[in-house]
C-alpha cells in the first residue's frame, strides 16, 4: 500500500520548503529547497527533540512510508530541518508541536553534532522534553507512537530500522 494522496501532498510541500544551508561549521550561507539541499549533498540543520514522560520514558515513533528519509523507520525524536529564518530552538519547539502535538513545554537544548551521511548531512541540535500530555499525531509523518525506556530503543534499533541521525542524538544525550 502506497502513502495517501494526502501524505504525496505533504511530501511535494515538505521538499519545496526553504530550509537554512549551512557549512561544516554551522555558519549559515542561505536558504535552499529542502530537495536541492537532499539531491546536491549540502549541509541543513536540523532539530532532535527527545520527549520523556515524567517516568523517564522515550517518545519513539515510526515515521510514515512518504517520508523521502528513512520511511518506515521508528525514530527515537521528533523535530526536522531548521526552516529559513528560524533559530534552533523555534524549530524544535514547532516541530514537537506538528509530529507529537505538545505544546508549552520546556525545551532544554544539549549539544549540537555535525551528522554527515551521504544522504544527510546535517547540523544536529539536540533538546529534550517532558510532558505526560495526550500524543496528537500528525498523520502525513507520525505512523504510531509509543514510550519505552531509552536503553530499550537502542537494543531494538540492533534488529529494527531505527533513523541513525536521532539514535546518533539519543547517543550523546545519554552519554552526556
């Protein structure tokens, strides 16, 4: 079953979307398409959210098959590419609002890692967040959702297709 004509909408919206260009280095040269940036190997930034509940439990989710990265992949944070004109943690804090529907919370920003994959390269900043508010999922990018324990993602992402750039970021938290 192919991805709805509404998640092939999305999908087109999403990959004309201008998303901040950067360097190696973080400092910003622009804006470009989100698929110029994918198709011509450039550097965007990027936001990992990690929502816990107040039990210390992970907010994982599987990603929908429309997804031009890692479709059907769980994922161990929400967030997305850091739009043009918007600062880090603007983009964090709308995109856990989009993907996971939580609002108003406190956002704690951790670090920030260059992520360079042939296919995704990326500047990284990592946040987390607790709420034990209702998940509302947003349909064209959120296939389920559910909480575990963190160690428990990083065991399954051993024989489970888990996006390596967010376990990259749930890695460094938990080592910091």
């Amino acid at each position: 079953m192919g991805p709805s004509a509404r998640e092939a909408a999305h999908r087109a919206a999403s990959d004309a979307e201008l998303i901040a260009w950067v360097d190696e280095h973080d400092r910003l040269l622009g804006s470009l398409p989100r698929r110029a940036l994918r198709e011509r190997g450039l550097i965007g930034r990027g936001t990992f959210i990690l929502l816990f509940n107040s039990a210390g439990q992970l907010c994982v989710h599987r990603r929908t098959l429309s997804k031009a990265l890692y479709p059907g992949y769980w994922d161990v944070a929400a967030g997305g590419m850091v739009l043009a004109g918007e600062s880090y943690a603007e983009s964090a804090a709308r995109e856990l609002a989009e993907e996971l529907g939580i609002a108003g919370v406190e956002l704690r920003e951790h670090e920030r890692f260059f992520f360079d994959q042939a296919d995704n390269r990326l500047w990284c900043a990592v946040f987390s967040a607790v709420s034990d508010a209702p998940l509302l999922l947003q349909p064209e990018e959120v296939l389920e959702a559910h909480f575990i324990a963190p160690q428990q993602a990083l065991a399954e992402a051993a024989g489970k297709p888990y996006c390596p750039d967010s376990l990259e970021a749930l890695r460094r938290y938990l080592a910091a």
